[in-house]
C-alpha cells in the first residue's frame, strides 16, 4: 500500500475476503475434480463490481509479480 492506514472496517473486509479466497484455493486444490465447478460457482456470484475487482486484483497480482 502507498503508506496510508486502512480503517478496522476496510482491514476487517480485506482479511475476510484474503481469508475466503485461501479457503477457496485450499478446497480447489484439495477437490480438483471439482475446482472448475467451485471457480465458476463462485464467479457466478459476483456482480459487474466484483468482477471488475477481481480484473484489477489480477492486474495488480501481474504487476507484483514482475
């Protein structure tokens, strides 16, 4: 982050979302047969809002990355 503090709401809802989407990985990995099945159970329950959250969470995983 560029310095600046996140508030206990903004924490609270960054760990549970880092949190489900371990658990998510770890079910994945655990069920393979079925992680296709999970992964778009899952992206279908997002919104045109999550979905372009997780476009620019993947820009910014890309972007580390490198």
């Amino acid at each position: 982050m560029n310095g600046q503090q996140l508030s206990w709401t903004e924490a609270t809802v960054a760990d549970e979302f880092a949190g489900a989407v371990v658990s998510l990985a770890s079910l994945c990995e655990h069920r393979p047969d079925r992680a296709e099945q999970l992964r778009l159970a899952a992206v279908g329950k997002l919104d045109e809002q999550g979905r372009a959250l997780l476009v620019a969470l993947t820009a910014q995983i890309t972007e580390e990355a490198l």
